[in-house]
C-alpha cells in the first residue's frame, strides 16, 4: 500500500516535470510576428527594410549599431503614404513604438552615406502587434488556476531572459570590435617605435663609425690645401 502511494506521488512528480518541460518548449518554439537580425551596412550606402502592418495594429520597432565607425547611422521610419512618422540622425541606438494609421508596408531606412571609410553593424527588432497567449490558458474566463499563472510567470521571465541575453551579446560584439581595433592601433604604433629604434641605431652607428674612421694622408693634404 505503501509502495503504490508512493509510486503515484513519483508519477505526479514526473507529471509536473513533463509539463513544466512542455511549458518551456512551446514558449520557445512559439512564433509571433516579429523580425529580429544583424546586417552589414557598408560606407556611403543605404538599407531599406519592409514590414506589413493592418490599421490600429500597434508596433514596436528598435535599432542599435553594434560596431563600426563612430557607432552611428541615420534612420528614417515611413508609413504607406510615404509620410515619415520617426526619423533620427546619426544616432547609436534607440526605439520607437507606434500604432498603425493605416494598412499597408511600412518602410525602415538606415543610411550610412555620411561616411565614405567604415561600414556598420546594426541590429534591428522590429515587432508587429500584441504577443500571442500561451495554449489553452487565456482561452477560458474563469479565474486562472495555479498552474496557468506560474506557466504566465515563466512565460514572462523567459521573454526577459531572452531580451537580456540579446543585448548583452550585443554589447560583447560591440566590445569585441572596439578591442580588435585598439589592438590593431597598439600593433601600428609598436610598429613604428620599433622602426624608429632600428632607424636611430643605424644613424648613430654611422655617425659613430665617422668619427673613428682614419682618414687617408692624401685627403688630410688637400683638406689643408
């Protein structure tokens, strides 16, 4: 008797374990309209990104330049009509959230034509309307029940997690990049120094060698001449 309720508290155990675990998967794999990425953009160019929005569909729409340069790039953001509704110059990062006026494509500009020399990173997340509601906990209109309102708590806390290991990678890039290029100005300048002592050795040697050099009787008699 012992060992059956025993074996049904293992069981209960493992059932809670299941779908905590099922928990975490579908709030991973779960997919909502929303565009996150890094891209290149190269000296005295221009980007141009396109996202469909329906009318009265709020948005949320951030950008930060990872590396390259002076960590700054111009953004515009436009509406359908071509009407500009956020615009920013040479900024290193920011966000914008707004709500959809009209359907139709909205268009997300980054332009780097202000520099001729360095190209940039930027990372861009662009989000289109409300996040969807985990399975079967929002679907019903009595009062959540435990396990619902632990699932929601987890939900939100990977959402964070998530959002802080995104911008805590983008601030290694940043300071991977910036640590590439002072060990490459450390490396120029070493250079140089070691080019300068190698050059004043050989000019010393010379100048050296000069003063003890004998001079031929011949050229004494024509320098007394």
């Amino acid at each position: 008797m012992n060992m059956l309720h025993h074996q049904s508290n293992n069981n209960k155990n493992r059932s809670m374990i299941n779908a905590i675990v099922l928990l975490g998967l579908l709030t991973l794999l779960q997919c909502s309209n929303a565009v996150e990425f890094t891209f290149d953009l190269a000296d005295n160019a221009e980007d141009c990104f396109y996202e469909e929005i329906k009318r009265n569909t709020s948005a949320y729409f951030e950008f930060q330049v990872s590396a390259g340069g002076q960590l700054d790039v111009d953004v515009v953001l436009k509406d359908p009509n071509n009407q500009i509704i956020y615009s920013l110059d040479r900024a290193t990062f920011d966000s914008h959230q707004f709500t959809a006026e009209t359907t139709g494509v909205y268009t997300a500009c980054f332009s780097n034509k202000f520099s001729a020399f360095s190209h940039k990173i930027v990372y861009v997340d662009f989000q289109v309307g409300e996040e969807q509601a985990l399975p079967g906990v929002d679907e019903h209109a009595t009062v959540l029940t435990q396990m619902e309102t632990s699932s929601q708590a987890i939900h939100k806390g990977l959402n964070d997690i998530l959002d802080a290991q995104t911008h805590h990678r983008l601030r290694e890039a940043q300071g991977f990049k910036r640590a590439e290029l002072i060990n490459q100005r450390v490396m120029v300048w070493a250079s140089l120094e070691t080019a300068s002592v190698v050059l004043i050795g050989l000019v010393q040697i010379l100048i050296l060698r000069n003063f003890f050099t004998d001079r031929k009787p011949s050229q004494t008699r024509y320098e007394r001449l």
